[in-house]
C-alpha cells in the first residue's frame, strides 16, 4: 500500500473541514506523510496522527522513500492525465509541487514534535476510547477494497468510531483501482447505523479520482463502544502525553 503526502489543503477540501473542526481534537488516520498534523498544529488545532509507518525502521526513511513515490507518480501523471480531474489541482506540476512541500514539512515536524506522530495501525488503535473530537481518515478504507476484506472494514470503521467522541470522516468511498464505490459500501453503512452510528455521505469541492468526491461521515456522539481488555492502551513508542488525556476522566 501506498504512503501519500497529502497537504494541508487537501485535507481541508477533501474533509469539508471548517474553522470550528479545526479548534477541536483532532486524529489523522492514517497519517503517512501528510501535512496535515504539521500545519494544523502550526494554527492551533490539537492534531495527532497514528500510522504503522511511524514505527523503526520505517519512521526515519520514511519522508525519503515517499519522495521517490511522488517523482514515479508524476510521471505517470504526465503520460495519464486523462484519466484524472483536474478542477482541484490544475496540473500534475502543482500535484506534484504540493506533495513535495508536504512531505517536507511532514519531516521536519516528525523531527521536532515526534510525540504527535504514533506508531498504530487499524483495526485496533492504541488510543482510550473517545480520546478525540473528531478523527480523519483518508485513502484505506474503501480505497483498499480488493486487499482488505469486508469484515476489517467493519472492525476498522467501528474502532475509529470508538476514539471518536462526534465525528469520523472517510474519504474517498472508492477503490483506488477503479472508479467503482466499494462494493459493501452499503451494507457496512445500514450495520454501523443498527450499532447506533449514523451516518451519511456528503458532497465535497475535491476531486481527483473521477467520481471521488463524496466524504462518509459517521456521526459517534451517541455511540458507546463495547469494554475491550486494550481498550486504554498506550502507545509503546514513549509518545503517551498524560495531559492530553485529561479530558478523559474529568467526563468531558
């Protein structure tokens, strides 16, 4: 699988994302090399960002090895741009000029601020149960549909539902190898909504991947996750920050 270095930006189109989401609490996941954590920090929002990636060997080769992947994307952009809109980025030259920039900034807020980068992986995240306002998800979830079956999709969904304690975005609801939805799409939605989560799929100003502008929301302030043994582990990368669970047991 793929490691991308979205932007803030992207973030902010693909996610609907408005200046109150951004005063909350906020979970990307997975992170990659994303921008996103380094400039919404940079604002003020509470962001952290959980990725597989973000444990050794990889989290210090990672920036480097994610620059490799978006020189071989742009030019497989320049001989397909057909097969992609370009309404958001305008050409292959900004996609790629964005990526690059995000991926740098990426580095170096790994490098200063490593603690808001923890090492964690879907379906079983290591945070306490509604440890976050509002939680992201971008590109593995339905983007990976010929590779992970239905029920991780459902064990995924259902654990980001859990660190939620209002929202979960999921963008987009295709796979990456088509521009078909995820065929369980549906069934996964009426099963979330029968556990108390109801959501709905909300028109976005993004597009890349033609037909790719539709965001899941997953409304969590009613849901109640079941008691799990793990349910408040802490992430074993020396990054667990006991102040930034108070909110925990104060009942907020």
């Amino acid at each position: 699988m793929l490691v991308s270095a979205r932007s803030f930006e992207e973030y902010r189109a693909m996610f609907a994302l408005s200046d109150h989401d951004l005063s909350l609490r906020v979970l990307d996941c997975p992170g990659g090399a994303a921008s996103f954590v380094a400039l919404a920090g940079a604002r003020g929002t509470d962001a952290v960002a959980v990725d597989p990636q973000y444990g050794p060997p990889d989290r210090d080769r990672l920036a480097t090895l994610v620059l490799r992947e978006i020189a071989h994307k742009h030019a497989d952009l320049a001989r397909n741009a057909s097969d992609y809109v370009w309404s958001w980025f305008g050409d292959a030259e900004r996609y790629t000029r964005l990526r690059t920039r995000a991926t740098r900034t990426f580095a170096a807020d790994l490098a200063a601020r490593p603690e808001r980068y923890i090492a964690g992986s879907l379906p079983r995240l290591p945070f306490p149960s509604r440890s976050f306002d509002l939680v992201l998800s971008s590109h593995l979830l339905f983007s990976y549909g010929a590779r992970l079956d239905e029920d991780f999709h459902l064990s995924a969904l259902l654990d980001l539902a859990r660190v939620a304690r209002w929202q979960v975005r999921l963008f987009p609801v295709l796979l990456h190898t088509s521009d078909r939805r995820y065929e369980a799409l549906d069934r996964l939605r009426a099963e979330l909504a029968g556990r108390g989560i109801p959501n709905r799929l909300e028109r976005v100003d993004y597009e890349f991947q033609p037909g790719g502008n539709e965001t899941l929301v997953l409304d969590c302030g009613g849901y109640r996750a079941p008691a799990r043994a793990v349910s408040h582990a802490r992430p074993t990368d020396g990054g667990f920050d006991p102040v930034r669970w108070r909110h925990l047991e104060a009942g907020r």
